[in-house]
C-alpha cells in the first residue's frame, strides 16, 4: 500500500466534483475529542463532502417536501461517498462512511459530520448547532469518509462565523436558514478557495 499522495487525492476529489458534490476536504482525525474518536480509533483521516441547498425549499415548499429534498440530497452524497469509499478500498486502506444527516444535532454522526468540518476547514459550528460555511451559509448537508489512508489535510477554519446577527437566536429554524448571512454566493468549494 504505497500510493502517490497528491494524484490519488486529486483523483479522490475528481469523482466528488464530477457527481456535482460542492464541497470537498481532508481533515486530519488526530484533533478529534475523544467522545467522538470511541469506535473509530482506527481512522487518521477523513474526507468530508458537502451538498448545498436552496431556500427555495423553505419558501415555497411544505415540510414534506422538504424532507424529501434533504433526503435525497443525502442520498446522493451516500452514493458519491461510496464511489471514494470503494476507491480508497481498492488501493488497500480501510474507510468508513458516516450517515448523512442534516438536522438532529443529538445524533452523534450529525455531530461528528460537524466536527470532522471544522477540522477540514470548510466551517464552523455555530449557534443552535448548525453547521455554518462561509460559502453556503446553513444550508448544507455534510456526510465524511473516515480512513486510515494517507492523506495531505486542510487547514483548520479558525475565524468565528456567528458572532453578530443573533438570528438563530431571535427566529425560528426556517427563518434563520432562510436568512443566514452566510451563504450567498455558491460556487463548488475546496478549503482554499473559501
């Protein structure tokens, strides 16, 4: 198991980018709390992808409907996921995928999903818990690929996003996703670019 590094990891994000993936990064798994490391010790790195969505969910659209665009908003990253996750396979390493799943900010992958997005640079957690990218605001779905195969990782994203317009804390979640600051201008996205 002796890869080129940088060609594999472009290869890597090729296959994100072309199923039309928006954001893609590598965090290194080594400044993980331990409440998020239990079971997945054996993985340094991982790769984490985001897929945006638009407000248009919330204005026009019923619950229903919006769940339905989430849910297959996460099934395609499951399926892009898998297609890195079987790549990663065939070169020798081991790798997980972890669920994606956008709201319930209790369920541990939801949470981890976050954390490994800071450590890849492409966020931060912000008020109420939502995950914020500068690019894409709180409307994002992230899912992670977590491996034991050599990557080079993303710089960590230090700058605090949440510290001025209290909208989360004022209104309630449609109003605050529909309205975050954040989020404007959405372009596909490594962690340099932000």
């Amino acid at each position: 198991m002796n890869i080129d590094i940088v060609p594999f990891q472009a290869k890597l994000e090729r296959i994100a980018f072309s199923n039309n993936i928006d954001v893609v990064a590598f965090a290194d798994l080594e400044g993980l709390e331990s409440d998020y490391k239990k079971g997945f010790e054996n993985y340094s790195k991982a790769i984490i992808l985001g897929q945006s969505f638009s407000n248009n969910l919330f204005s026009r659209y019923k619950e229903d409907i919006f769940d339905f665009h989430i849910s297959k908003i996460s099934s395609h990253l499951s399926e892009s996921a898998y297609k890195i996750f079987h790549l990663i396979s065939i070169e020798g390493y081991d790798s997980l995928i972890l669920p994606p799943l956008f709201l319930d900010s209790k369920d541990k992958y939801v949470s981890l999903n976050k954390r490994i997005g800071e450590l890849a640079g492409i966020g931060k957690v912000g008020k109420k818990g939502f995950f914020v990218s500068p690019s894409f605001g709180v409307k994002i779905v992230l899912t992670s690929v977590l491996t034991d195969a050599p990557f080079e990782t993303d710089k960590r994203f230090f700058t605090e996003l949440c510290n001025v317009c209290n909208i989360c804390d004022t209104y309630d979640f449609e109003y605050s996703v529909r309205n975050c600051p954040y989020g404007r201008d959405k372009i596909k996205i490594r962690h340099d670019k932000l």
